[in-house]
C-alpha cells in the first residue's frame, strides 16, 4: 500500500518559453487559487499526487484565463479529491 502525501500542481504559459511554477498541496488540501495570471492568456495546468514512492501519473489541462485586464488575476481550483 502506497502512502498518500499529496498533490503537485504546475501551470505555465502555453507555447511560450517553459517557465513552469509549482505548487506542492498536502493530502487535505481540496482547493488551491493560482494567482498573478496573465489576462487573456492560454496556459497548461498539471496535477500529480505524491505518494512516499515519488509521483503518480499526471493529469493536464489547456485553459485560457478570462481575466479582463485590470480585474483580479487568479484562477481557483476547486474539488480536487
């Protein structure tokens, strides 16, 4: 049995110069908001967990911030269980 320790969330700028951010989530965690994102700007976000092991398999996603400039920039992630 694999110990379950968590998750790691990565996002970066779709086709742009890979400048990956990280986020390391502990096991209760169930909503995490990346903040500071570019208006209007296509990204890829990745989810792992973390066992004991190292990590599982990764879960990606494309998404475009709708973030009109001069609103708030950040983007929440929710129900991740």
């Amino acid at each position: 049995m694999l110990l379950f320790v968590g998750y790691t969330l990565q996002w970066e700028k779709k086709k742009q110069t890979p400048e990956k951010k990280e986020v390391n989530l502990n096991e209760g965690t169930t909503s995490y908001t990346i903040r500071n994102l570019q208006p209007s700007t296509n990204y890829t976000i990745y989810l792992f967990a973390r066992t004991a092991k190292g990590s599982g398999e990764v879960s990606s996603a494309d998404i475009e911030s709708g973030v009109p400039p001069g609103m708030s920039k950040c983007l929440p992630i929710s129900g991740v269980l």
